[in-house]
C-alpha cells in the first residue's frame, strides 16, 4: 500500500475542503520508493494525481499531464524530464522552477528538492 501524508491539520480526512492551509498542499504518494512528486501547488494536479479524478482539469489535457506526472514522480532529477515533446527548460528567477510544456499555452512548471519535484503547479501562458 502507498504511503500518503496530509498536511498538517488534515490527517485522517479525504476531504479536500476540509483542508484549507496553505496552497501547498502536501502529497506524498509512492508506489516506487523514495523517488516522487511531494507536493502540489495546483489542487486540480493533486486530485488528479492521488484520486484520478479529473473533471477540474480540461479533458483534452488530461492524457498529456499524467504521461509528464508519471515521469516526473520517477525522475531522480530535474534533467531526466528532458524527453523529447516536453519542451523541458529551467525558468528564470528565484526560487528555481522548470517547466515542461503540455499543450497550446499549458505548461507544468516545478521546483525540486532532493530527489523530489515539489511545489508542481499547471499554468497557461498567454
């Protein structure tokens, strides 16, 4: 069974409005040891990822995220997510987020932290 921490002051609930701290809402979610995505920004990437519920994310979007998700959770760091599609690069500023491209003006952007991508957001660049 994997393993699944909540943020602080949300163990024990499923629900996630119950959970209302910070929009870094915290993830840990393996299946395949201690490589993996450890928190979220976004919380439609989150339910995404922990339920497989996908009705906050566009349909036609939805394929393309979990294929770049599922590559994320088994990098071991940022550069193994330069695969060929992705459009992988590093953005500018601090902190140090990357970014891979999904679709149209869609990216999902990350920081990292170890061997874990943290903070994983999905933003439309207009």
């Amino acid at each position: 069974m994997a393993e699944l921490h909540a943020p602080a002051g949300c163990q024990g609930s499923d629900d996630m409005d119950a959970c209302q701290g910070d929009i870094d809402t915290v993830s840990r979610y393996s299946l395949h040891g201690d490589v993996m995505i450890r928190s979220f920004r976004s919380r439609a990437l989150l339910t995404l990822w922990r339920k497989g519920e996908a009705s906050s994310v566009r349909a036609d979007l939805t394929g393309r995220i979990r294929l770049r998700l599922d590559a994320l959770h088994a990098a071991k760091k940022p550069e193994a997510m330069h695969q060929p599609g992705f459009n992988f690069h590093k953005l500018r500023g601090k902190p140090v987020r990357y970014t891979v491209h999904v679709n149209g003006p869609w990216c999902i952007t990350f920081e990292w932290d170890g061997e874990d991508a943290v903070r994983v957001d999905l933003e439309q660049y207009h």
